[in-house]
C-alpha cells in the first residue's frame, strides 16, 4: 500500500535533509525527521483539520516546509504549496480556490500581517506560523479561523487514492488550473525516478528548484526521501553559493531548468569541478547547445526530462548512460506509456508528429472544478492528452515539438518555436531566444523573436535575420526581431510565450 507515511524510510545512515546555515548547519536524520512529521501531524490533528481539507503552505524552501508537506499528507490532509513571494491576490485567489482550512507561513509573517495572512484572513482559514526550534517544528497558532477544533482530532491513516497534494499548471498557456494528485500519484513517480536515475541511499542532491512546484518538490525532495538518499536544501537557488554547498555538502547531482544550467554555466566552480554523477535537465526545453556546454563543462551526462503537473512530475526522461541520450530529445517513457495520437485519437505511424499523449499512475484522474478540461483532456481509453506537440524516433524517444497552443501559424503552415528558437541559439552573439506568434494582416500569424546578445558581444536585427536566413527556410525567418536585456519568465524559470510577445511589443511602442 503505498502512500507517504509508509514509503518514507524510519532508518538510515545518511541525513535525509541537510539545511546549509552559517555558522550552523542543520543536519537530520530519517529517524529524527519520522519523529518530526508525526508530532506535527499530531498538531495538525489538534487543529481539528478534516480528512481531505487543504493545508496551504506558504513557506521557502526550508525543513520546515519538508515536515508541513508530509505531515499534512500524512493526516490525509490536502497539502497545497504556495509560492511565498506571491501577493496578497494571487493568495485570495488559491486560498479562496482550495477552501483552505489553515494557512502556514514563517514565524514573524503573522505579526507583520504578511500578504498570506491577509488573504487567509478574507476567507477565514486559519494562519499558524511554523518554525524550528532547535528540537522539533513547531506548529503555533495565530488565528484560528474557521476551525472548531472539534473536528477530526484523532491522528488519521492516509489511503493510496487520497489526494495528498493540489497544485496548480504554471499557467503558461491560460488561467492555472487546479491539480489533484493521490497519494498513488505521488509515489508511482516517486519510483519512476529513483528507478531512471537508479537513485540510492548514497545520492545526494542540491535542491534548487522551488518546493511549490512538482519540479522540487517530486524529483528533487521526494524522489531522494524514497531512495534513502540526502537532500540538501537552501533557502533558493544562489548562483553564488551553489558550487560552495554542492562541494561541501558532498551533492553528486542536481535537477533544474535550463534557465539555472545556463547561469551556472556562466558561474563555473571557483577551483576543483566536483564529481558529478548526472545532471537532469526539466520542465522547459534544453537547447542542444546548452545541452552540449553544460557536458563539456561539468564533465557530466545531461539528462533531460519531459514532466508536468498532470503526471505528478516526470513522463520520460533520458536514460543514464550506456544507453543512448541526446540532445532535443525528452528520452523514452518511464515507467509511463507513450503514444503520438492525432485529434481522432488514433496512433500516427512512427515518426509522425502529433499530440503526446501519456498514461500510467501518476497521471491525475482529472482537474477540480474544471469538467470542460476533464472531458477534453482523456482519451477514451485513458490516455491523458498533453497539450504538447511531438514525435518518436525508432527506439521511442520522444522530440517534443513544441505546444499545440504555441505552434505559430502562418497562413496554414504550421511553425514551432522551439525549433527555430534553437536554431537562433546557435548564433555566437546569442545568449537566449524565443520565437513566438505576432498578428499579421496577410498571414493570420506571423514569427516574433525575441533576443538577449550575450555580455561583450554586438549584433542587431539585420545581421540576425541574415544569419537565420541561411539556415531556414525563408518562411521560417522571423519578420520581427526584438533585441532585449530582460527575457520575461514565470516564477519557475519558465519562458511564457505569449508575456514575451507582449513585453516585446510594449517595448516598441
Ligand atoms: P499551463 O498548463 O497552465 O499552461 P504549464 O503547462 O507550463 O502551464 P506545467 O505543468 O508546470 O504547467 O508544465 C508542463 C509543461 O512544461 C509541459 O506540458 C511541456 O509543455 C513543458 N515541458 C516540460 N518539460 C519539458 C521539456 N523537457 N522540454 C520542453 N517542454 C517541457
Ligand atoms: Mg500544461
């Protein structure tokens, strides 16, 4: 029976969660982090939280929030992690969204009436701050809310189709919507990815993707907690002090979006490069060339990862070496089927490009509230349809082509911007580009692309349409190119097509 509760380790002789502190570092072991999540499960209990209520989780990355999530799960409470820098709004609105019984934010956020308070406080969950006290995590209420405290006292037993988690899709094409992952979800990718990486008891990872994203929180923290392995975990992602914890720390992988493999890119290590058993790449796609810098340079193989929020996190990755990896393409499906189906729903023939399409038990049975998206989104026979466009070479790797969503049209011929994007990446003057769709009055669409020259180099729009123009075909050659300093991202790092092609245009006018 797999949930949480019974898939964590009880022993082990690694620490399970090394916080990186000047002058103290906290190191915990799997014995001590049990103990941990029971008493505060017991908390939760006392809070009187009903079975399948959500439990919002404003914290940092932090061991506070590692013990909240799986104490939360544990009490078969609905976890749901918020991003802490988020505004009073954006809390309304997922607070409001979840009916949240309580709200956790940091010790002294209640006191300052932070922005997650004052949204609880709209719609009356309850706000308790967490914090560590040198012996356990303490759960200290502020506010109680709604909550009668009678309700639901006893210490629960959480079931494999519980939902054990709700977050939301990073709302890169529309409004976010909300997904509901089980207990099983969770666990089945958990698996998944200790079963491609071959994860043990000996792996230690640098966790610096964020908690509130299944990024984080699935392959980076609990992945590791399934295998046994340490995860050490500062409060962000600092350029700075990635090399100095990774090497003190002894980490031996790490997991991220392009976006932070190209700013370490740009910080190598001060002295010695450590060894690096692999580097996963996720989330967004990794251009070859930053694929192929990132192996040179950190003398590791490049990983890269196909995951969204539907599938608990990971579909398909490449597989460790010997077997075959490489890059533009997502690898092969693990422990995840894979099909390329057509909007009828059959099977292109191999090589075909069309909508992947993904089945398995970490896939979510479907959205809340959302019975428009339900009914679009499964085949008949289960499959769950991604959204992205791609296709499959002979051994079943999948190239994802871009989303269904994005694909430029112009005048009928359909364009991917990821494509053309990596062919603009392969220009020495730049550092990033996105392509994407802007209105034209003869075509319908036509090709934006949007351009950060790298530091100490020149080059303008003219020379880069030349450029382009010998390398694709002339349809494919962007009528407008935008030279900028600052490429707009979603809080997880992630390129937002359509906020880029906004920004550019403003940026004109
Ligand atoms: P929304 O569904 O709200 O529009 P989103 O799809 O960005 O937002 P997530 O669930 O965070 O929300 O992201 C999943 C998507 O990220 C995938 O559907 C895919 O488009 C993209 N993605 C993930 N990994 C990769 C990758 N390695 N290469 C290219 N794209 C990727
Ligand atoms: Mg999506």
């Amino acid at each position: 029976m797999a949930t949480l509760s019974t898939t964590l380790p009880t022993t082990g002789h690694t620490p399970a969660i090394i916080v990186p502190g000047k002058p103290d570092t906290l190191s915990i072991s799997y014995q001590q982090l049990n103990s941990h999540v029971l008493t505060f499960q017991k908390n939760l209990a006392h809070l009187g939280i009903a079975p399948q209520a959500a439990v919002s989780i404003a914290l940092p990355n932090s061991y506070e929030f590692v013990v909240a999530f799986l104490a939360a799960s544990w009490q078969r409470a609905i976890a749901a992690p918020l991003n802490p820098a988020y505004k009073q709004e954006e809390f309304e609105f997922y607070i409001d969204d979840l009916s949240s019984a309580v709200t956790l934010v940091p010790r002294g956020s209640f006191y300052q009436d932070g922005p997650a308070v004052r949204a609880a406080r709209k719609y009356k969950a309850a706000v308790a701050e967490c914090y560590w006290n040198g012996h356990e995590v303490v759960l200290e209420i502020k506010d109680s809310g709604k909550l009668s405290g009678k309700e639901g006292q006893e210490v629960q037993k959480a079931q494999p189709d519980d939902i054990a988690l709700v977050l939301h899709t990073s709302g890169t094409t529309g409004r976010p919507k909300a997904v509901p992952l089980t207990h099983r979800n969770l666990t089945r990718t958990m698996k998944n990815v200790q079963t491609t990486y071959k994860l043990t008891s000996n792996d230690r990872t640098l966790l610096v993707m964020p908690l509130f994203h299944v990024h984080g929180l699935l392959a980076g923290l609990l992945a590791s907690l399934f295998s046994g392995g340490s995860v050490i975990v500062p409060s962000r992602f600092s350029a700075s002090e990635f090399w100095d914890n990774f090497i003190t720390y002894k980490a031996n992988w790490y997991t991220a979006v392009p976006t932070i493999h190209q700013i370490l890119l740009r910080n190598p290590p001060p002295s010695n490069m450590p060894e690096i058993r692999f580097i996963r790449s996720c989330s967004s796609p990794l251009s070859p060339k930053t694929f192929s810098e990132l192996e040179r340079a950190f003398n590791a193989p490049v990983l890269e990862a196909y995951a969204m929020t539907e599938g608990a996190h990971q579909m398909t990755s490449n597989p460790l070496p010997p077997a075959k990896r490489y890059p533009g393409s997502v690898g092969i499906g693990q422990g995840v089927e894979v099909k390329i189906l057509n909007a009828f729903g059959s099977e292109v023939p191999q090589g075909g490009e069309a909508e992947i399409c993904i089945r398995g038990e970490n896939v979510t049975k479907g959205y809340l509230n959302n019975p428009e998206a339900n009914k679009t989104s499964f085949t008949q026979d289960g499959f769950f349809r991604t959204g992205d466009q791609g296709k499959q070479d002979e051994d079943g790797y999948v190239i994802i082509t871009g989303r269904i969503k994005e694909l430029i049209n112009k005048g009928g011929e359909k364009i991917s911007p990821v494509e053309l994007d990596n062919v603009v990446s392969q220009n020495p003057s730049v550092a990033e580009a996105v392509c994407f769709a802007i209105a034209d009055e003869m075509y319908g669409q036509d090709i934006g692309l949007a351009v950060v020259v790298k530091d100490g180099e020149e080059t303008t729009p003219e020379e880069l349409r030349k450029w382009i123009a010998a390398k694709v075909a002339k349809f494919k050659v962007p009528k407008q190119i935008f030279l900028t300093d600052n490429m707009p991202k979603t809080p997880t790092g992630k390129v937002q097509r359509r906020m880029v092609a906004e920004a550019m245009l403003k940026q004109q006018k």
